[in-house]
C-alpha cells in the first residue's frame, strides 16, 4: 500500500521521528530510544515513513539504518504554499480595511 506524504504528518510521533533522522541516520533501537512507546510502535511508524518515501531503510551489516528522504516534503511545501498566498492577500485586503476604518474614525 502506498500512503501519501500527508498521512506520514498527521501523526506527531512520525513528525517527530523525521525531525530526528533529518540531523542523522540511526537504527531502529536508537530512534526508539527516543519515545515513550513501544519498539514495534515504533517500527509500525518507520513503515509508514517508508511506504510514503521519506524514510529509507539501508541494511548496513546486522543493523537496518533509517534515512530521512525529505526532498518528499516538497509535496507538503507547494500546498501549503497556495494557502498561504490565499491568507497573506486576505489578511492584507483586511489591514488596508482596517487603516481606512481608523482614518475616517480620526477624521470625526
């Protein structure tokens, strides 16, 4: 099953476990050190980083190291980008609103 980028952020552990391997690789048992919450939790959350692409998994002798592919959050970057440009207009639109309101209160 592959799942989008969207879903891997929906969940504050995988966003947390993205910001974890985006300063360096680890394996399974370092990032699960690093939360409150099961080994196979954790390993359930590595999936679904894997089947969306932003974590990679490279076998590197007995271990399984996990690499953040963040280039995937561009997806995440352009949608977000059209809400912000929508906003950023509205919200100008609502300030020269405002100044206007103010400078015909003065003028009273």
């Amino acid at each position: 099953m592959r799942r989008d980028v969207f879903q891997a952020i929906a969940d504050p552990t995988r966003r947390e476990i993205i910001s974890l391997l985006a300063n360096q690789s680890l394996n399974l048992n370092a990032v699960a050190e690093n939360f409150d919450i099961s080994r196979p939790a954790i390993s359930k959350h590595i999936r679904i980083l894997t089947e969306c692409g932003l974590v990679t998994i490279k076998q590197q002798g007995r271990e399984r190291f996990c690499h953040a592919e963040l280039q995937q959050l561009r997806q995440v970057s352009e949608w977000a980008e059209k809400y912000r440009v929508f906003w950023t207009k509205k919200l100008d639109a609502l300030e020269d609103f405002l100044e206007k309101e103010q400078g015909r209160k003065k003028k009273k």
